[in-house]
C-alpha cells in the first residue's frame, strides 16, 4: 500500500469510528436506569462507543500527517493547522475519557450508594460533565482553526 493510501484510509477509518460512536453514543440518562440490565447495558455502551472514539482519534491524526505533507508549500500555516488539530484531538480524547471512561464509574456509584454518599457523587458527576463540555468546546474551536 502507497503511503498516502495508508494515510487516506486512516482519515476514512477514523472517521467512520467517529460516526458510530455517535450514532450509538449514549445520554447521561441512559446511565442512571432504575433497573438494573438497563443501567449495566448503558455503561457498557459508554465505555464501548467511547473507547471507540478514543481509539479513532489517534487513527485521524495518523492521516492528518498524511495531509499535512501534500498540503502548499506555506510550511507556517500548515504547521500551525496541524499543531491545533492536534491540540483539539487531545482535548476531545480527554471528553471521551470523561464521559466514557469516568462518568460510567460515577453512575455505578451513584446507583450504588447510600443517600448521604448519592448528594456527593451527583456533584462529581456534574463536574465530570462540565470538565467533558469544556474540552468538547475546546476541540470544536482548534479543529475548525486547523481547517481554516
């Protein structure tokens, strides 16, 4: 397989294991089910689809490189893209790790604990979302800097 072969399927690859996690990505809800099946097959779904992503983004910055060598000449410009892809790929890996990997432990807990313990780890839980919205927002604006 050519080089650039290797680096366009990578894009491909990594792009199609984005669209599935997002087709079969999980809501907050889906982890907190009263009953019991429902609660284990909406953590595992989490881990799954954002193990998924976790995997696919390396997989995408592999292709990137592929891009950045067959992109102009202006070497400043497409060094500057890449770092900020690059950038935004590690902050959307540090998201799915909070909502896939973290978030799925809490809501265990959560389900878990007794009343007094239950007020705490909500709040933990709703820092844990906050942290994977922040980096969410940081991975929209540094991917779409590099594309422009």
């Amino acid at each position: 397989m050519k080089q650039s072969s290797a680096y366009g399927t990578a894009l491909i690859l990594g792009a199609l294991g984005t669209v599935i996690t997002m087709v079969f990505h999980p809501t907050g809800s889906d982890l907190l089910q009263t009953n019991e099946h429902a609660a284990r097959q909406g953590e595992l779904l989490a881990i799954a689809t954002h193990s998924l992503a976790l995997v696919s983004y390396p997989v995408i910055c592999f292709g990137i490189v592929g891009l950045y060598r067959r992109l102009a000449k202006n070497e400043l410009i497409k060094t500057a893209a890449l770092i900020a892809f690059f950038f935004g790929a590690f902050a959307i890996m540090i998201a799915g790790a909070s909502s896939g990997l973290i978030a799925p432990t809490l809501t265990r807990q959560i389900l878990e604990s007794d009343e007094v313990s239950r007020a705490t780890l909500h709040t933990l839980l709703a820092y844990n979302f906050a942290i994977n919205q922040a980096f969410t927002k940081i991975f929209v604006v540094a991917s779409s800097s590099s594309v422009i």
